[in-house]
C-alpha cells in the first residue's frame, strides 16, 4: 500500500516518483475494488442465507475502512494535476 504523505511531503518528490506513486495508486485501487465487490458479495449471500450476524458486519467493516483509504488518495491526485502529469 502506499505509504500515506501529506501534500508537503508529495511537493518534494520529483516527477518520475510522482508517476510511480500514481502507478501503485492505480493498482491499489484496482485490488481495493475487487476486494469490495468480494464483501458485497459474503454481505448478500449471508443475507439470502438468513444468516446475519456478527460474520456478516466484518465484510461491512472492511468495505468501510477500504472506501475511506480510498478518499485519503486525493492529495496525490491534486499534486498530479497542478504538475500536469499523466
């Protein structure tokens, strides 16, 4: 995962580490979205097996946590689109 850097941090890195941050960002959020589509699919099976419970709230709490990673990336995209990179 990416090591999370605040805006300062991301202004001292030069555009080639931008890019390659960019890169991974692109793969993370890629594996995020299949790990959601995963638990949203344990959340709806165990519904239709009339089985919720505490099992069924795990797979919630990780999509939870996974969608707000994913908000924290923005920073990383702003820097990116100040600098005009691709």
């Amino acid at each position: 995962m990416i090591m999370r850097m605040n805006r300062e941090d991301l202004l001292e890195l030069s555009d080639v580490e931008l890019l390659k941050k960019a890169k991974k960002l692109k793969y993370d959020t890629f594996i995020n979205a299949l790990l959601i589509g995963f638990c949203i699919g344990i959340v709806v099976w165990s519904v239709a097996k009339n089985t919720w419970g505490f099992l069924t709230l795990i797979p919630l709490f990780f999509i939870y946590k996974m969608v707000n990673k994913s908000k924290n990336d923005e920073e990383l995209k702003a820097v990116l689109k100040e600098r005009n990179i691709k």
